[in-house]
C-alpha cells in the first residue's frame, strides 16, 4: 500500500486513507502549527492564540436513518461532533458554515428542522453558525459542517504527547450510544427510562467542551483525543501520534448505566458495546499518575464528570485490553465507514 | 411562504431557502461583522483584519460527472469555487478542509486524485488544506470544502453598497463555462480550441483572486460578489441585498469567445449562455461611474483581465436586460439545485 492504486476504499479502510492523504499534503505554510491528523487543525493567527478548524461530515443511511431520527437530532449531532473535535485540542467553539444536500421533493420542514438543530447545539456551547451552503442531491441527505475554535497554544491538546508511564483516562461513562444504536436497529421501544437515556446519547451526543477546557486548563494533560469511533479504534491513533502503546484494564472501563441495563435485550455485551460502539463522545487523555487526582478534581469541581483511569501507557506499539485474569479481551467487528 | 411549511425544496428554490435559514439564525455574536447571505462571512479577528468562511459542496450527478470530469479536474473546481467566493469579498485565501463521501467499492485511486485536485488549486492560489473527513456513501461521491480567508476591515466588498447611478461591471468574460457542459451534455468532441477552452473554463475555473484584490485595494467598488449561478440569477442577489434595481445591456455583455465559436454547434443562443449559464466565476461589482477607468486600469495593470461596463444600477428593485432595441431581454430557464 504505498503511492496509487492499492485497491478500494473499504478494503484500504479510513486509517489508510487518512495516511494516504497526509502524504499527498505537502509542505504547508509556517503558520500551520498542526495539518491533517489530529482533531481539528490548528494555525496561528493573534500572539499565543490559534484558530483550530475542523470538519465532520454525515451521509443518510450511512450515519443516520431518517426513520429512527428527527431532523432536529440529525443537525443536532452535526454540530455536537465538530464541537467535540474542538473539545479535544482543548479549545473553545466560534463560528461554523454548514453545507446540507437534500433531494428537491424533501419538504423545506426537514431542511428547516436539521437547521434548527444545528443552531440549538451551537448555541448550547457558545458556536454560532455563520453561512453554509444549500445544494440538490439525488436522494441521500448530506451534513456537512465545519466548525472554527480557537485555544492558547500553550493549552492545547494534541494526540502526540503521551508517554510511557502515564495514566490513560476517559470522561463519564462508555457504550450509552452504542446501545441506543442496537435498540434501534433491533426495533426495541419499550419506553424504559435506560432506553430513552440510550437514544439520547445517540442522537444528541453533548461535547465535552468545559471538560476539555477543565483538563486543559489544570495543565498536566500530555495527550487528548475525543472517542468519536470507540476506544478500540480511537486508543490506537492517540499511541501512533504519540510512538507508543497502551494497556487497559478492562474491569476499569466505565460502562454507561444504560448500556449494561440495556445489554440483555440487544443481546450486546455491554463491556464490548462500550470499547468498540464509538460515538460517545468522551475525552480519552493521559497525563503523568501523580497527576491523575489533581486532573480529575478539577474536571469534576468545574463540570461534576467524573474522569476514570483506564490503562497506561507503556513503551513499544500496540494497544491491548486486559480482563482481570490477565487474559487479552479481543474488541468486536469496528465500526467502518467503508463496509456495508 | 412564510415560517414552517411551505413547500419541497424544489417548488421553494434556493433563494427562499437561504432566506429561511436567516430567519432562523437569531442574534449572532458581536465578533460577527457579516453573517448568512454574502460570498463569505466575516468576524472580526485582529484589530483591522477580517476572518472570512465560506463553503460549498458538489455532489456526483448534480455538480458533476465521472464521465465527464477528470478527478482531479472534480478536486480542483470544489476548491476554485471557494476560493473565488473569498475573492469576491476582496479577501486573500487561507487555510482548508475537506470532508469526502465516497462508496466502499470506489478504488483509492480516485479519491487520491480528487485530493490532488483540491492541493494543485489550492497550492496555485495559495490556499492550503489542513483537514478533512473521509466518510461512506451508498452511492455518490459529495465534496464539501470549507475555506478561510483574510481581509482588511476597511477593503472588505460585499453584496450590500451598491447606489442607484453606479456602474455595473465584470471581469473577463462570459458564457464559456455553459459552452462547456452543453458541449459535454450533446457529446461534443471535435477537439477543437474553442471546445478544449470551454472545458476547461467548465472543469477548472479559475478564481479571480488577483482581479479581486486588485479592485478591493482601488477602494473606488461598492458591491461585489462572484458569478457563480449567471448574471441573471446572482445580479438581482447584489441588487437585494443593496436595495437597489440594475439595467443591463445586453450588447455590451462580455461574450466568451469559445462561447460564441461554439454556440451553432451546441444549438444555444451565445448571449443566452453568457447571462443564464453559470460556473463562469467571473466577479461581478459596482462603482461610480466616474471610478469605472480607474478600477479598470488597476485590475489591468496587475493581471491583464479586462474589465467591463454592462450596465447601471437604478433605484428601485428588479433587474432588466435591455437590447440595443429597447426592447427586454428575457433570460432562458435558470439553473436550479433542486429541479432534475
């Protein structure tokens, strides 16, 4: 796999591809301090401050169905994802341009209700949409929005940082939204508190961004990310930004009240609905162990989350889940953009 | 057409969308110098200098066609048509993103030279890509690219500024871009200059940066935007926004050669081209009319592209294209998003 050609897509898979793009790049001007890679982009612009931009897009039938969400929570979650790509390099949300491609014979009341969602979400968290673009589809809805922040480059927060010895850790709690995604691809519906907890969590995910500023600001992070396609497939990027490995202690993963009450009906182990589901949206970050009391007081003091110590990170490649016994725990099938 | 309702995005069109989106965006912060509804929006960033962002996506079988475009040719025009919208605000182009939905089985290939097409058009304008998001379809290709860009507070050009009395102008000229997709829509393939330019001027637009900052930096425009839809359609968006009507000559619009050497061979009327076609990008503005041989020779002096005087604005609203006779001259069928 090197250069053109080297086959589709779905067989190549979107790390493949991301690695392939950042080959194409090139030299980028001295003004970007962070290109393709990490959660956002990141470039100077006032004295030691820096514009972060990113861009998360969402294809119907591919991230969503129209019959299992309102358009609301579609534009919802459009926003809430870039707002947590921001959370993650430790920064604060500003102005967003959203691009929607619809079909002609959609009702202008969806088009209106996916903005109104993307407006809400924004507005819960301090971004404000500035412009965006309208075009015709021949039948799929298309979110596309890319969302501008800005943090104080001496707070930020990349993936490369982490170093051996650190603790990993983890915000709130895990696997909520795969849950919710299992009730509905199951078609379960019985109004239980756990399930409606569970499709919120899917549909209107709320980025971690006083958690991220929290972490930032107490300064003894090494390494951020947001866990937007699971821990399986999140924990590795971190490590290979960072040339390390990483062990986690599954018995330490916080699993969502509502994925493991829910785990029996969707016939889903929660542990694994919790490392390999994605779309939590939780902050994955390391910082030295001594410092994992002081990380935490302050995350919970500012936002009353609690943080959560995982694993550690150790020398060499390759991420491992360890069950309590000492056996490796093998993630489930990941979630891929590619494969049907 | 007024709140919910109303309609499919097809019977409403573009410009009632947009104009329902506004209603919905509510108060935007004071940093906001320009909103929804121009090329670009602008906040304020350093003291004096201007943040633009703009975006627009493309989606296959709507914006374009394999069969017709050369990947790159796609990569390419996605970021031109950015990049002239920062021009058309008078700004200067910065950093990128890209977000990409593509089919699992699509070959890498493809999608590398898509990618190369967004660094060549970028790289030639000095425009640079920092991210992006790759993500499945079940079908299309879509391309949405989000720009930043720069301007001067006091050099910044919008839609709004234009005054009855003034004068109406464009850049180089027009119609090519449409000789170009009639000729690929009626097969056309006698490889002959005229046809090899219309394609070109079709697949890979060139933005007019150089002319935009040339006009801006001769602080004598009003009114400016890019010729994105044709001058029939984007001319009464200046004239909204600017309270104003405009009276366009008909003889006087600047016919593109390849249009007028192509027109009995696709069966459509040159002039008609030029006013309704569309993807020309070329930019479109306004000054008083004693300023009109002085912006016209700056813009010369720095690149060499003529400047043209089409007509006038008046008070009032509504556009009107007149012939050398007097009489109207109705422009053919518009280019719509949302109708097949």
């Amino acid at each position: 796999m090197s250069g053109r050609g080297g086959g589709t897509l779905g067989a190549l898979g979107e790390d493949q591809m991301v690695a392939r793009f950042r080959r194409l790049v090139g030299r980028l001007p001295d003004s970007v301090l962070l290109g393709p890679g990490d959660d956002a982009a990141a470039l100077r612009s006032q004295p030691g401050r820096l514009l972060l931009l990113t861009c998360d897009m969402m294809v119907e039938d591919i991230h969503f169905r129209r019959a299992w969400a309102l358009p609301e929570q579609i534009g919802w979650k459009a926003m809430a994802q870039n707002m947590s790509d921001i959370a993650a390099m430790g920064g604060q949300p500003g102005a967003a341009v959203c691009s929607l491609a619809a079909p002609g014979d959609l009702e202008a009341e969806v088009t209106d209700r996916i903005a109104q969602g993307l407006f809400r979400a924004a507005s819960e968290y301090g971004a404000f949409l500035v412009g965006g673009d309208l075009v015709g589809s021949r039948g799929a809805i298309v979110v596309d929005v890319a969302l501008t922040g800005w943090v104080e480059e001496e707070l930020m927060l990349r993936r490369r940082g982490a170093r051996p010895g650190e603790a990993i850790l983890v915000t709130g709690a895990l696997g909520a939204s795969a849950a919710g995604l299992a009730a509905l691809q199951q078609g379960l519906s019985d109004g239980s508190p756990e399930l409606e907890r569970a499709l919120e969590a899917h549909h209107q995910p709320r980025p971690r961004l006083a958690e991220a500023r929290a972490i930032a600001l107490a300064r003894r992070a090494t390494a951020m990310m947001d866990l937007s396609d699971g821990l399986a497939d999140d924990l590795p990027r971190l490590c290979l930004e960072s040339g390390v490995g990483a062990r986690v202690f599954s018995e330490r993963i916080p699993v969502d009240p509502a994925c493991l009450a829910l785990s029996a009906r969707v016939r889903r182990d929660a542990l694994q609905m919790a490392i390999s589901g994605g779309e939590d949206y939780e902050l994955l970050f390391t910082c030295p162990q001594a410092a994992v009391g002081e990380v935490a007081a302050a995350v919970a003091a500012k936002t009353g989350t609690p943080v959560t110590r995982i694993g550690e990170i150790v020398a060499g490649t390759g991420v491992s889940f360890v069950r309590p016994d000492g056996r490796a725990l093998e993630p489930e099938s990941r979630f891929s953009h590619f494969t049907p």
